[in-house]
C-alpha cells in the first residue's frame, strides 16, 4: 500500500474522534471493577481494541460512502462535521479505504469472537447488533429521524458501556444499564450538533433527520432535554444504587454544558459562530464518562486501602 494511501485511510478513520471510545470503555469498566470484577490488563486491551475497530469501521465506510454518494463534495467541512475529505483530496485511494474496512471488520470479528468465547454466548448479541449500526448507518439509518437520533447513543451508551462490563462479568446489572444511559443522551447530542452545518448538503443527497423534520429550534429543544436527562440519570444511579459521593465528579461537566447551551441559543445559525459550541460539545462527550468512571474507582481504591 502506498504511502498517501495509507495516510488517506488513517483520515477516514477519523482518529482524533476515536477516543471516545475509549471513554466508555472506561466508565462500563469502572463499574465492572466497583462491583467486583477482576482485573486484566490483556482484557482491557482487547475490549478497547474491539471498540476502536468497531469505530473506526463505522467512520471509514461512511467516509467511503459519503464520497461516493457525492456529499462530500458538496458539505462544508468544519473540525467536527463534513467527514475528514480524505477521499476528496485523494480519490484515486477510494477502493484501498473499502478494502481496508473489510479488513478492519474482520479483524473486529475475530476479536469479537474471542470474546465471546471468553464471557458467553449472550456478548454475540450486542456484537450484532453494533455491526448492523455499522453497516446500515450510513445509506439507510440516516434518512429514518428518529432513528438517526438514537443510533449513534446506542452504539456508544448501552452497546458499548454494557457490553464492555458484561466482558469483564458475563452478566448485565441495574447500575451498568442506568449510567449507559448517560452517555447515550450524551452522544446523541453530539451527532444531533454536529449535523447542523450539514443540513443543505445531506437535503441534496436525499438524507432526512430529526432537525429536517422537526426544524432546528425544536431540534434545540431536543438537545436540551437530552442534556438534562443524561445528569438526572447520574443523580438518580447515585440515589438508587447507594455510589460513593465521588461519582458526583460527573457534575463537573455542567461546567462546560450551562454556557454551551446558552450559547447555542445565539450561534446556531452562524456556521463561524458554531464550532466553539461544538467543540464543548465534544469535550462533554469525553469527559463526563470518565469523571463518574474516576469517581467510581477512586472509591474503590479507597475501600481497598482501609480494609
């Protein structure tokens, strides 16, 4: 593989975003170690390189197809929307970066399976179900609004978060289901910004979401609520599962959500205006998992070290 094809396939696995994968393996593993489970290095390695691959599949063919549909042509690119216009600049490497996702699903396939083997059968079924988000995102979950709403914070909230603990416990608990959800709230919010600049270009190639459907101002209504929901739901696990007062560390975020959702109030319909709110955007996403993951096990580290 040539040099600038290699390059060219690195960008459309959008890098700089993979880390948020790595946030929520973080916070289902952190309650997988609050509530007992052992630790291991050579585990945690696999679960996160599962998560990265399944990332980096999902970006990469919707670079690809993107680019084939004629979108990128045609979308302004910004740090955080548009796609990377990897293909765009480097066309000719097209084929390279679809044959370079089937080797990145394969490769998620085999350490899938090895998972599987080591947790129980029951781990194929959030596996499968992150490999259809993959697959059909793109060309068919991007023009169905209510769908395309949800499906980025399920693939990264309940797929990832508790599929991660079930690895390290081979069960599912009320308290992995509940805080997934946070970051579910938290993600769907992150693609529902980030398709603001977009808007006119995915009209054009036939794509329909929930700000197409129901309007930007109530699509901010949406991001409102879903903002709201995500910190109720660290409060509640907080109340109902009886966690230490460390796991409070997640509110630090609203530090940076207060002042970003008033600004979106005023910026959203200047694109120049748009990218720091976006930018906070992203920061929240990335930071909040692991405020409640460090929380969690800092206290477990203070439990250990008084016993």
């Amino acid at each position: 593989m040539k040099s600038r094809a290699l390059y060219t396939v690195l960008l459309t696995a959008r890098p700089n975003f993979l880390i948020l994968s790595l946030s929520v393996v973080l916070l289902g593993t952190a309650v997988a170690m609050y509530e007992g489970a052992e630790w291991s290095w050579g585990l945690f390695g696999l679960i996160t390189i599962a998560a990265i691959l399944a990332h980096s599949a999902v970006n990469m063919l919707n670079e690809y197809q993107d680019y084939h549909s004629g979108l990128d042509l045609i979308t302004p690119k910004t740090p955080f929307s548009g796609g990377s216009g990897a293909l765009v600049a480097d066309p000719e490497s097209a084929s390279v970066v679809k044959v370079a996702f089937i080797v990145v699903m394969l490769a998620l396939v085999v350490v899938g399976a090895y998972l599987i083997n080591h947790s129980g059968w029951l781990l194929g079924i959030f596996g499968g179900l992150g490999l259809a988000l993959i697959v059909f995102y793109t060309r068919f979950i991007t023009r169905m609004p209510w769908l395309c709403l949800i499906a980025p914070g399920l693939a990264f909230g309940p797929i990832m978060v508790i599929g991660t603990y079930f690895v390290w416990s081979g069960t599912v608990s009320e308290l992995v289901v509940v805080l997934s959800i946070v970051p579910f709230f938290l993600v769907n919010n992150l693609l529902l910004l980030n398709q603001i600049p977009d808007l006119k270009a995915d009209k054009q190639i036939g794509r329909y979401n929930i700000l197409m459907r129901l309007g930007l101002e109530n699509g901010l209504q949406i991001f409102a609520a879903f903002n709201i929901f995500a910190f109720v739901v660290i409060a509640l696990a907080i109340w109902l599962y009886q966690l230490p007062s460390l796991v409070w560390l997640g509110y630090l975020s609203l530090l940076i959500v207060f002042p970003m959702m008033n600004k979106i109030q005023t910026t959203y319909q200047e694109l120049d205006k748009l990218m720091p709110v976006l930018a906070m955007n992203v920061v929240v996403n990335l930071v909040t998992p692991v405020l409640i993951a460090t929380g969690l096990w800092a206290s477990l580290r203070r439990h250990l070290t008084t016993d």
